[in-house]
C-alpha cells in the first residue's frame, strides 16, 4: 500500500519560464511488503517525474520529484503522472495545476 500527504499539488500562478517547476509529492509504505514503484510516466513531455528505484521497507517514506517547464505553456495547465507499483491497485494517479502566465 502506498499512502501520499497529497495526490493533487496546485502551484497557484506562476510566471512563464520563471518558476524552477519542481514540486514534490511524499508518500509513505503503508503495507506489509517492500513498496516496489516499477515506472512513472507523465501526461505530457513538459512534465518529467522522478521516482526511488530501490524498494522502500514498511514504515518508510519517500518523495517523487515532478518537474514542469512552463516554457512555451500559457494559461491554466493541469499535468498527471501515472505511477505503476507493486500495490493493489496498481496504478496511482499524480497531478500538478496551476495557471501560467506571461512575464
């Protein structure tokens, strides 16, 4: 089992390119077995994710970092990661939002 602080990250208004685009999403292994994320993939290529590699013990926690270039992006923006674990079940849904505007 998989448990996050939260699964929806709203980075309010940022500035076009300004904005280091990095938000972090915690979670904790809330099961009885390794939590073991296999793959993260992004909604869009503005949007890369990264994720431990190495299983994480019962009890632990850990972050995935997503980072969003807003660079060429305008207006209200809302991007997903798509997390697939050893869990049941076992995809798990990231967002990011926020409205991009110009410098």
């Amino acid at each position: 089992k998989i448990e996050f602080k939260e699964e929806t990250i709203n980075y309010g208004e940022v500035e076009k390119g300004k904005d280091d685009g990095i938000r972090i999403f915690e979670f904790t292994n809330t099961g009885d077995e390794p939590l073991l994320i296999r793959n993260a993939k992004s909604s869009c290529g503005c949007t890369v994710p990264e994720f431990p590699k190495d299983p994480v013990k019962p009890g632990e926690s850990g972050i995935i970092n997503v980072t969003f270039n807003s660079e060429g992006r305008e207006g209200l923006q809302t991007k997903t990661v798509t997390l697939i674990a050893n869990t049941i079940p076992n995809t798990h849904v990231l967002a990011i939002k926020g409205n991009v505007v110009k410098q």
